[in-house]
C-alpha cells in the first residue's frame, strides 16, 4: 500500500496534538496537526452517537482536503454511577458553549453524595485512521479510575484534574506529561495503533 510518510492528526485541541505527538515521536514518520498545515478553520460537527463515528467523521472529512494517513481522536469519560454520562457528550457536558470549568463544576454537583467507592469511571478514546487510498483502521484504548470531589492538580486539561487513575491514588492534573502518556486512554489507544501503522510503514 502506498502512502506519504506522514500522519495528520485531525484535531485543534492543542492539548490532545500536543499528548499524540508525543506519544508518536518514536515512530520513523512526521507527525504534524490539521492547524501546521493551514486548516486552523477546518471544523466537523461532533454529532454522532458513538466515539467511533465521531473519530471517523473528523478524519474522513479531513481526507478529503489533505493527502496523507489522518488520525482523528475521539474520548469520552464514562461515569458508572451517572450511566455512562458524560460519555460521548463529554466536551458539551454542560452546554453547548461549556468550557473545562463549567463541565467539571456539572460533573461534581451530578455526584453530589456519592461515595468514592461508587465514583467509579473509565475515560475511552478511539483513533480513527483513513489512508489515501480510503481504507479505514481504528484503535480503541481504556484508563480507569475514579472522579474525586474537587478538583486536583494543574496540569493536562478537560477532565484531568477530577480524575484519579486506579493504582497510583492521584489525578492526570497531578502528574508530569510523560507519566499521563505512558497510561493513559490515548497512550493506550496510540499503543495499538502502532503496531498497526508500523505495518503500513514497513
Ligand atoms: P473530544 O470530543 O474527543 O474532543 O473530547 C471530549 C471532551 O473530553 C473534551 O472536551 C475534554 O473535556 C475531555 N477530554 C478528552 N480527552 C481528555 C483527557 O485526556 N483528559 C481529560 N479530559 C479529556
């Protein structure tokens, strides 16, 4: 199969470019975002009910304007005792012009007394992959943990500073660059894809 060597992340959120580009960077391609090419106004309407349908959405409309392998990342995070809410709704959580702030404060005052045993949650992402040849691949990755009652550390972003990972006790906002890309749900979705595009590469 014949490709450019390079990936295109179909995204504007600089936190998430930032995060994927990392955690690519041993990869043998260039990496580059939607905006370094130029399509800073590139937008997709994120109105599927799935992640995998709004990932999909994101690089194939992409594909249509750039040549290229594009990666779209879709996550959500998934609160047991809320049903699943915020789920794929994530980033409107508490409206439609919601900012990080708005949907934390919606996503405490929902668990206003439950318990932390019952605070579980799991934040998903799925990475969507078009090649030029219009062939599709996706990989999924998972990190659980639990949504703590007031907000933890400073770094990362959306839901970072709520979210305490299982096993180390403390949240993505209290933990350096390099520890939240080495487990968290898009490292481990990016792990899987790897081993994917390292084929297509090869
Ligand atoms: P998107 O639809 O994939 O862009 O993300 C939905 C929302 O989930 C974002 O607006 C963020 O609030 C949140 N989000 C996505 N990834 C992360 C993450 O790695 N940490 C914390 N929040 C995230």
């Amino acid at each position: 199969m014949k490709t450019s060597r390079r990936i295109i992340l179909s995204s504007g959120n600089t936190h998430k470019v930032k995060e994927i580009k990392e955690i690519l960077k041993d990869l043998d391609i260039e990496v580059v975002s939607k905006d370094d090419l130029g399509f800073k106004d590139f937008d997709v309407v994120e109105d599927k009910d799935s992640l995998e349908g709004n990932a999909f959405k994101k690089a194939e409309e992409l594909s249509k304007l750039v040549k290229g392998i594009i990666i779209a990342d879709d996550t959500g995070l998934f609160v047991d005792a809320l049903d699943g809410a915020p789920g794929v709704y994530s980033a409107r959580y508490a409206g439609e012009h919601a900012n990080y702030k708005d949907n934390n404060e919606l996503l405490l005052k929902n668990l206003g007394g439950v318990p932390i045993e019952k605070r579980t949650a799991c934040f998903k992402t799925v990475i969507a992959l078009v090649l030029e040849d219009g062939s599709k691949l996706k990989a999924e990755g998972e990190c659980r943990g639990k949504i703590g009652f007031e907000a933890h550390g400073e770094n990362g972003f959306g839901y970072d500073p709520l979210f305490i990972v299982d096993g180390l006790e403390k949240t993505f906002g209290e933990m350096t660059d390099e520890e939240k890309n080495s487990l968290s749900h898009r490292a481990n979705a990016l792990r899987n894809l790897k081993n994917v595009i390292g084929e297509i590469l090869n």
